[in-house]
C-alpha cells in the first residue's frame, strides 16, 4: 500500500509539469475531430457535446497508444436504442469533462460506409456498444466491453472508475491517485508535494465521492485531493470526523480545518475546493488580481457588484451590435434581413432602456418595418440610428463603458457576456407582457446569432443546442429556463479553454453562495438544479428594477454629443462638396480653356437670350430695308448713334443686373423671398410698351429712308452713326442737292425725345427696383393710410366717451 500511494502521489506531481503535453494531446484530438466532422455531422453527436467524433482518420491516433484512457460508444444513428441512450451520453460527456486528459469520451457512427471497417476491426456486434480503452493500448487490442451497462450518468461515471482502478503498468501520467491514503502517508506528503492545500475526503468504501472529487480537481494546480477511510481510525480520531461523507483541508503542521458546504456531495466540494485561494486551472496566471487589472485592461477599472446587473453593460452590448457587428453586411437582404427586423422589433418591445434609448429603439425598429424592398443598406440604416434627423429626445450611446462584463484583460468576456446579459433580460421582460410568444425572444436571438454574430464557431455550437430542444419551449417560463440552462451548457463546455478568464471562471450558475436554495441533491447524492427556486431568482436578478445605472452618460450629453457629431458631419460634407467642385471645374478648365469674349460679343449673347418674337419680327423688317444693304454687300457695319444709344440704356440696365463673378467659378443667382405682384404686374407691362414703340418708331423711320431714297441719282457712304437704327446711312453726294432743314430739325427732335424717352424709361425702373426691394406698392400705401385713419377716428372716439362719462360723474358727486 505504501508503495502504490508513493507511486501514485509522484505521479500526480509528474502531471503538474507535463500539462503542455496534456493540452498539446488534447489540442490534436480537436483538430482530427473538427477535421473529419463532416462524417459525423449526420449522426447522433457534434462537437458542441464535447464527445470526439471517431472516423477512420483519427481513430488510431485517439485509441492506440494514447496517454489518456478513452471511453467509446459504437452505435448506428437508425438505432432507436442509441437515439434514446444519446442524451445520457452527452449529459455524460457534460459532467465528467474535467476529468480531461485522463479519461476522454468518445463516440463513433457504424451505420456511415466510412466506419464499417473500424466497426468490424473492434469486433461490434451490436449497438449501442461501449468499449474502455486503457492508456498506452496496444495496436491489437480491442478494448474492454462494458456489458450490461447502466443508462444513467452516475453508474456510468462509477463504471469508468472502476476500469481506471484496474490500469494495469503504467499508470495514466495525467490520472491522479484514487487508491485510499493512510496516515503515514499525509505525515509527509507536504515533503514530496509543492502544493498549497490538501483536501482529505472522509467516507466510506463503497463511496465514490472521493475519487469523483479528486478527478474534478484533476486541471487544477495548488491543491490536491486525498480519499481517507472511515477506517482510518487515527486520521478519523485526529481530525474529529463524525460524518462521512465529509471534507477537511489540511495544512503543513498539522493543522486543519473542515470545509463548510451546504451540502455534503460531489458538485458543492468541487466548487468550493476550486476556489480556494491561489488554486487557479493549470496553465492560468498566478499573478496578483489587482496588479493584472491596472496593468493589463485599456482603461481603469470599474469596482462592480457580482450579483447585479449594470444598465451600462446592456447599452455597450446594443452599440457594439448595431454599429461594430452590423458592419460587416454592407448590405442586408433576405433571411438575414428578416433576422434583423425580429431582433429589433424584440430590442424595441422589451428593452427596459432609459427614455432617449426607447425612443431611438422605437425610431429604428420603425423605419425599418416600414422598408419593403428585399434588401437594404448598412449606410442607410446607420443613419436611422445616428439620428441624422435630429429626432428630438432620441439617441443610443456611443462607445463601451463594460462594467459587470468587464475582464482581466482587453480580449476577455465583455461583448459575449453582453450578448448573454442582454437575452436573459429580454427574456425576463417579456415573461411580464401580455400574452406574447413564448419563442419570440428566443427565436429573434437565435436568428441574429446564426446570421450576424461574429464568432462563427460559437454560432454552430448555438444553432446545434436550438435544433436540440429549442422548439420543447412552450410557454414564458421554459423560454427562461432554457436560455439560461444552455449558458450554463456553454459555461461547461468552456471551461478551462483558453477564452476562460482566470479571475472570472466558467461555472455552473447561479453558483451555491448566490442562491443556495437553487442547488439541491438527489437521494443518489448528485447534484440536482431546484427549478421551482431558479426561476423566482432570474425573474427577480434580470428584471427592469434590479438594473444598476452606475457609470452610465448623462442623458443631456449624449444628446448634446449627437447634435456636436451631426453638425460636424455637415461641416465636413460641405467641404467635401466643395472640394468635388472645385476639382470638376478645374478638370473642365483643363479640358475647355475659357476665353474673354469681347463686350459686343457678351452684349450680342445676352439680347440673344433676352429679345422675343417682337425682336425678331423687328430684325426681320430692317433687313428687308434699304439701309440693309451696305451689310449684305459684304461691308462692315457699324451700330448708329441710335443704336449705340439703345445699347448703352440696355447695357446699363443688365449691368446693373449683374452680379460679381470670380474667375473659374459660378455665382449662385440670389432667390427672392417675396414677389410683389404690383411692381411685376407694372414693369410687365411697361416693357410690352417699350416693345411696342420701338417696333412703331422703326417702321417709321424705314418708310422715311424709301420716301428720302426716291428721286436720288447718285449715293455714296457718308459715316453718320444713326443713333435711332443702329446701322450705317446713306447720305447723297451730288452739290446741288440740300436737305430740307426742317426734315433734319424734325429727325433730331425726334432723337432728343427718344432720348428722354428712354432716359425716364430708366429712371422709373430704377425706382420701380427701389420699390420691389422695400415690398411697397401703391395698395400697401393706400391700406396704411386707411389703417391709420381707423385708428385715429377709434381713439378720437374713445376720448369723446371717457371725457362724456368723466363729466357726468363730476355732476352725479355735486349733486350729493
């Protein structure tokens, strides 16, 4: 007996410094696994049941010569037996995971072609089969039936530690000591052992707690665990132990102690031996909590409470999920559209957010109901959720401030502790609706995981649970319960994985101090959840008044942070326009240079622009007059001083409306505010009579040139700038011939009038601009004097009747 326990307590501290083998083997039985899942994923189990999934390419590697025992089921996915068992084996596979890498559980499909051979070279007669394969088994072997073997975890579980009593050389390297210790044996064991605590199970020897509790505790490092007797007679006397099972720490010295638990089992020594202080999961940190904290995270660190939930929490969880996670998909249509709107119709119904967060919820999930079309854009959506309206009263913080999700370091929990939080809340608030759907909540989250959660992996592994058991959910309780008895399902499976934060270990929740009555044993002595107590205490943790808002923004500056980010956001699409204007020009400068026309050439363009049918029909008349004719002839023609006259007025009228230009760029034309219609009404009017009489003043001037023309033998040029045509005109050449004078005076009196005519033309439509500038018109000044009329009669009234009643009073109080 001496020699076995001296073996078995330097085996135990040979396990401590090969863990990098251990999580080397184990990393390369994952990797097979997922390699060949492709086998496996139309039978009864998947890698989320935390069993490996044996095919012909890594069935040796995971049986033949292994370090670690391995437990295998051989079934056929028609069998109705093994469809029935399979539930037991995954519960199995769930319970005993600790106890890796001593004994690994296994599962492999016979009815797949791909694993008849492997099927056959075990010798497999029947389904289901379950085989015990020791550590280092030969190439021959073919493993050790269990016959007759029990449908339930815990005659399993005792099976398995029967076959590992009966290892035969040698022995396990990462299996521990389950043999009985002795006295002798603790006197020194402080001497060959480097750890801090020992833990001696006092029971009897039928009992399997001890060695159940010492494989428990397999991965952890700083403790180690002993089965003692009730037999032991001096271990039993020195101690005190009167109860058995029972459990007391013992130290170096001599000293000890017991260990308090509410119930003497398996599950609640388990959980208070691993958190002990400094007892840590093999391969996790050491170092001070504190100094990991202050040296490790981003930003400092927020003192939280354990037990409750933080509002801040709940709102990083949103922003990260709507502008970080949402990212990815710059465009959503089909299922992964209809996923969204579910999730958002569920975070606007059910979120027991703050005023300006509901409001932007309801905003969003608003316009997003409304869209029709198959797909949208992330843009779009995005700036629904910005408020780029300015929506009042409506904004979703921006940023993360993780308080009771916050982690040792940057990469731990946080966004899926967030995520976990937010769905227990969700599911809480909706069990106080009226008369929802049981499956809402759960199935907007399931959708969402499936189609936008990140970590594709974990999206598998969720999918896999919800096509398990998620449509058993049938009213508002089970949906609680089932989320939060697949948390716990995740917390097992990641238990010890290198995403696990050491000072925040996975655990089955709520734990024993948090809710003592939630944990309650069977008569078999395991573990058993108290539904009946579970579900008050989630209805009452995730409900909307147990909510902290510590550390959370102020309302007014998170909506002040919204308009400060909007106008910004203008400022900076402003610039940006100008920036893509100022390039086209200079690209269209590069492409077409401008050149200076000259004043004639920019006059002719604009009495293009500006002269009607009239104009024409008035062009149409002078060409077909004499004076036309020098210009046909293939001479240059010169404007008269008629003409040059008109021209100056027209000029002067457009040069007063033209507005200053900058090279390379285009004035925007200034918009009018208000129109009044007197002035426009006059000024239309008066430029129809303009029209009119320049049509009239040109044909009379045409039929004078044909009546001065008739009886003229000889013409030639004489350079008279004509100031009423515009045109060059012909003067006669021969001595003998005289103008009547009284025809000339008359031709200047006409001019000068002309001119006035013109020059008063001008005037009035100068204070015609005056006046449309003011909005004053001849009816706004007749109502003012009217209106002031009125008042003065109203007020020459009012004192007519008060100075009339003043009087009369004066009389009444004389005659009394």
């Amino acid at each position: 007996m001496a020699r076995r326990c001296g073996r078995a307590t330097s085996r135990f501290t040979e396990e401590i410094h090969i863990s990098p083998r251990k999580t080397a083997t184990s990393a390369v039985c994952l990797c097979l696994c997922l390699f060949f899942l492709s086998a496996a994923e139309a039978g009864l189990y998947t890698v989320s049941d935390q069993i490996i999934l044996l095919s012909p390419g890594n069935e040796e590697s995971v049986l033949i010569n292994s370090t670690a025992a391995t437990v295998v089921e051989f079934y056929a996915s028609w069998c109705g037996h093994c469809i029935a068992f399979s539930p037991v084996y995954k519960s199995l596979a769930r319970d005993i995971k600790e106890w890796t890498p001593a004994v690994n559980l296994a599962a492999i499909d016979c009815a797949a072609e791909e694993n008849r051979k492997v099927c056959a070279r075990y010798k497999i007669r029947g389904y289901p089969t379950i085989k015990f394969f020791h550590a280092y088994l030969k190439a021959d072997s073919t493993g050790v039936a269990f016959k007759d073997f029990p449908r339930d975890v815990r005659g399993l579980r005792n099976k398995i530690i029967d076959k590992l009593e009966t290892h035969d050389e040698p022995w396990p390297p990462a299996c521990p000591p389950l043999e009985p210790t002795s006295q002798a044996e603790i006197d020194i064991f402080f001497e060959t052992n480097n750890v801090q605590h020992l833990a001696l199970i006092f029971e009897n020897a039928k009992s399997y707690v001890g060695r159940e509790v010492t494989l428990d505790l397999l991965q952890f490092v700083n403790i180690a665990v002993r089965r003692v007797l009730s037999t032991e007679e001096g271990l039993v006397t020195k101690l005190g132990v009167t109860e058995f099972p029972s459990c007391y720490l013992y130290y170096p010295g001599g000293n000890f102690t017991r260990l308090r638990v509410n119930n003497e089992a398996r599950t609640f020594y388990s959980y208070a031996l691993q958190r002990l202080p400094r007892v840590v999961r093999s391969g996790s940190p050491l170092s001070d909590f504190t100094y990991v904290l202050t040296n490790s995270t981003e930003e400092p660190w927020k003192p939280f409470n354990r037990s409750r939930v933080y509002m801040a929490d709940l709102e990083s969880t949103l922003h990260y999920s709507l502008r970080v996670e949402l990212t990815a998909h710059s465009v959503i249509n089909g299922q992964a559209l209809v996923s969204l709107k579910k999730y958002m119709s569920v975070l606007a119904k059910y979120f027991p957010g703050r005023p300006v967060v509901m409001n932007s919820l309801r905003y969003v999930n608003s316009w997003l109901q409304k869209q029709t079309a198959d797909q949208i854009s992330y843009e779009a959506f995005k700036e629904i959720l910005d408020n780029s309206a300015q929506v009042p009263d409506t904004a979703l913080p921006e940023g993360l401030r993780w308080v009771g999700c916050q982690g040792s370091k940057p990469h731990f929990r946080r966004y899926p502790c967030g995520v976990w939080t937010l769905f227990h809340v969700l599911t809480v608030q909706a069990k106080n609706a009226i008369d929802p759907d049981p499956l809402e909540v759960l199935s907007a989250m399931r959708d969402y995981v499936h189609n936008f959660f990140g970590c594709r992996p974990c999206a598998e592994h969720f999918e896999n649970m919800a096509m398990e058991s998620l449509m058993e959910v049938n009213t508002l309780s089970s949906a609680v319960l089932w989320l939060w008895s697949r948390h716990n399902r995740v917390n097992n499976r990641l238990a010890g994985a290198l995403s696990e934060d050491p000072h925040f270990p996975k655990i089955q929740w709520p734990s024993p101090e948090m809710c003592p009555a939630c944990h309650t044993t069977k008569d078999n002595g395991d573990h058993r959840w108290s539904q009946e107590q579970v579900l008050p205490f989630l209805l009452s943790y995730f409900s909307s008044s147990s909510i902290l808002p510590d550390y959370l923004e102020n309302e007014r500056q998170i909506l002040e942070n919204q308009r400060q980010k909007h106008a910004s956001q203008q400022l900076a699409l402003a610039a940006q326009k100008r920036i893509e204007r100022r390039a086209r020009e200079a690209l269209d400068s590069t492409r077409h240079p401008p050149s200076q026309p000259t004043v004639q050439e920019g006059e002719e363009e604009e009495e293009e622009e500006e002269e009607g049918p009239q104009d024409e029909a008035v062009a149409d008349e002078e060409e077909e007059g004499g004076e036309g004719a020098p210009a046909a002839a293939g001479e240059s023609s010169e404007p008269t001083t008629w003409a040059k006259s008109d021209m100056e007025v027209s000029q002067g009228r457009r040069q007063a409306r033209r507005k200053p230009s900058i090279v390379g760029m285009r004035m925007r034309e200034l918009q009018e505010d208000i129109v009044d219609l007197d002035s426009f009404v006059n000024q239309h009017y008066k430029a129809k009579a303009l029209r009119l009489a320049a049509s009239s003043r040109v044909k009379q001037r045409t039929l004078q040139r044909e009546e001065e023309q008739e009886d003229r033998p000889v013409f030639g040029l004489g350079i008279e700038l004509d100031t009423g045509l515009g045109m060059v005109a012909l003067q006669p050449m021969e001595a003998d011939f005289e103008l009547d004078v009284g025809q000339q005076r008359k031709r200047l009196q006409k001019r000068e009038l002309t001119g006035q005519y013109f020059d008063g033309e001008a005037e009035l439509n100068h204070k015609g601009r005056w006046l449309s500038v003011l909005s004053i018109s001849k009816l706004d000044i007749s109502l003012c004097v009217i209106l002031y009329f009125l008042s003065s009669m109203c007020l020459l009234a009012m004192y007519l009747f008060f100075k009339t009643r003043l009087r009369l009073r004066r009389a009444k109080i004389a005659s009394l």
